[in-house]
C-alpha cells in the first residue's frame, strides 16, 4: 500500500532530533509562552523574510486574527468586502465571515488553480478593503496585476500561506508580500507540526502588538485585558519540533520538486491533465513547493477507485467548494463554472520527500496503464 502521506515515516525521518527536542521541553518545565517559541518566531521571520512572527494555535486562528487586529485598529469594520477565491479550502473563508467581514468570491485561472488576477478589478467596490490571496497546493498566487489593484486601491493584502511554506514570489517569499499572511503547520503540510499549530507573519509592528495580544486573552500583561481576546498560542513542544523541521524544508521542498518532475515526464495518458504554470509547462523553479501534485479528469472518480485497488491511496482537495457548503447555503444558487469544473475533477497524487523510486514507478505506470 502506499499511503497518501505517511507522518510516521516522514517524522521518523528527522530523529533523533524531534524526540531530543521533545525530552528538552519536557525537562525543562515551561510549556507555553517559553524559550522555545520564541526561538521558532525569530527564526521563521528570518526565513520567511518578515519582522515578526507570532505563533498561534492554528492556521486559521493565524487568518481570523489578522482580520480582528484590523478592526482593533479601526482599519476595517463589519459588512466591509475582502476578495478571495472561489477555489480554496473554507478556512480561508471563514476566516472573514468569522470578523463579520463578507467575501467577495473572485474565480480562480484554470491552468493556476489560484485566483485570477484580471478577474478582481470588476469585483471592486467602495466597500472593499482587501485581497485574500491563496497560495494554493503550493504554487505561488501574486502577481503584478493584484499589486496594482493593491496599490491602486489602497487595499489590504493578506496571504494565506498555509500551504507554500518556502515558496518564492521572485527574491521574496510568500508569506512576506503582503499586510500580514496566515500560516498552517498542520501535520500533513510541508513545515509539519505533530498537531494543530500556525503563525502570522507581518511587517507591521501595530498589527503584530495587537496580534500577538489579541491572541492571549487580549492581554498584555497578566490580568489586564485590554481586548475582548482569545487564546490562541503555539506551544513549546510543538514549537521545537517545528524548528528542527524548519532546518530541511528547502531540501525537503526540492525533494517534492523532483517529485513533481517524476510525475510530468513519467506520466503519459490523454484521460488527465496534468497540473502547469501559465505557459503550460510544469512549475519546477521556488515559486512551487509543490504542497499538493493535482491532476484533473473527467473521469476522476473511476481513476481513483483504480488506483485504490491498486493499492494507491489518493485524495481529492476539495469535493465541494465552498460556495456549495451547507456553512454558506445564501450561496448555493451561486454558479461559479471554473471552480465547479476543478472541484469535479480533481484528484491528488502522494507527492513528499520520503517517497521511493520504486513507489514512484508504480503510482506512474498503474497510472498509464488505466483505460
């Protein structure tokens, strides 16, 4: 069998080093707000290429409390418009509707699966205070068009870079382009913690203050509550493991290039698509990381039970979008036709660093040999 993802070998691929970072915590006797986390902050700021980073509970936390911090500081209010995706995971989205914030769903470009930046102008009103750009399965989503609305406009530009940990936007990384970016170290993702753990990074030395406070009960100092706060923090153990993995992610990031590599010069049937960049070549240069290796078919439901019988495990990011969700049902009448044919179609191949040749074969040649 070949698993979609396999945590245990990909963790066990970096010890001794978690378990000595794990007995350090534990010996140590501080658990949340330590050493250790701010050790992580500091050093992922300097990779990402940002000022500051605050470590959260979750990647969704890290994106609802941007939102917050921005309403804290008077810069955006209830019934205010932020464009996002039509094609994304729903925790982008929530993440605004959450603030009492409304999204305005913008179709992503077909060759991308990321936003299309000519698409955005139109959608535009008096009421928007922001650009949600997700940077989905990996690829890098800016470009010089939302910099010009951005500028243009005078808009908030938030990232979600739950899935593109070490990708680059030219000389930079995503995660450091806009106002503020959310980041996800879910388990599965390529900075993985062992649990659910984010960050948000950010230029802004306001925002950051009001963040980072924000997400401690609205406190500053212990007792005093100055906003109507959460508890979102990233704790020690997790924060250390995210630091020994933080070390390989380049490497563990070309890996999958090669991977995705693999996949488009081995993988030769007419009944699917494979994933490219805009001029219809495979992205194999750092604006990938290659989170996810989609394919799109019309037949993706029969491939995928071939593949299972096989016994290669596959899944599908996302079946429903969100437009169809029942959490959003006033938008069921909604027709968005590009996100509605990628959602139908689409199917992903195991892609991550500790997958073998021989494993690589098989997925390709079961692949080929289908129909």
């Amino acid at each position: 069998m070949i698993s979609f993802l396999d945590l245990k070998k990909i963790n066990e691929s970096f010890e001794p080093e978690i378990s000595r970072a794990i007995k350090n915590v534990l010996n140590s006797g501080w658990y949340l707000l330590g050493s250790e986390t701010k050790k992580f902050e500091n050093e992922y700021s300097e990779y990402i290429g940002s000022d500051h980073c605050i470590g959260v509970a979750n990647g969704l936390d890290a994106l609802r409390l941007i939102f917050r911090a921005y309403i804290e500081l008077g810069e955006m209010k209830e019934g205010d418009e932020i464009i996002v995706p039509a094609n994304t995971y729903i925790a982008s989205i929530l993440a605004i509707t959450d603030n009492r914030l409304s999204p305005v769903l913008v179709e992503p470009a077909l060759s991308t699966f990321n936003i299309d930046p000519y698409l955005i102008e139109s959608r535009i009103t008096e009421r928007t205070k922001g650009i949600m750009i997700v940077h989905l399965y990996g690829k890098n989503a800016m470009h010089p068009e939302i910099q010009r609305l951005v500028d243009k406009y005078n808009l908030k530009l938030i990232e979600d870079n739950a899935q593109a940990h070490g990708a680059f936007y030219g000389k930079s990384r995503t995660g450091s382009l806009g106002n503020a970016a959310g980041h996800s170290f879910y388990p599965g993702k390529n900075l993985g913690a062992i649990g659910d753990a984010g960050a948000v990074t950010t230029n802004n030395d306001t925002l950051a203050d009001v963040i980072r406070t924000l997400a401690n009960y609205g406190s500053k100092k212990k007792y005093e509550n100055i906003y109507q706060g959460s508890n979102s923090r990233l704790d020690e153990i997790q924060a250390a493991i995210l630091r020994v993995k933080l070390n390989r992610l380049d490497i563990d990031n070309q890996k999958r290039r090669d991977v995705a590599q693999y996949y488009s010069e081995n993988i030769k049937n007419p009944h699917l698509i494979l994933p490219s960049s805009n001029n219809g070549q495979l992205s194999t240069d750092n604006s990938h990381v290659w989170h996810l290796f989609v394919i799109r078919s019309i037949f993706r439901d029969k491939l995928q039970a071939h593949l299972s019988e096989k016994g290669i495990q596959t899944i599908i990011h996302y079946p429903i979008p969100p437009h169809r969700q029942g959490a959003y049902k006033a938008w069921n009448k909604f027709r968005f036709k590009i996100t509605e044919e990628i959602h139908d179609q689409v199917l992903s191949l195991p892609i991550n660093p500790v997958l073998t040749i021989d494993e690589l074969f098989k997925i390709t040649d079961t692949i080929n040999k289908w129909r």
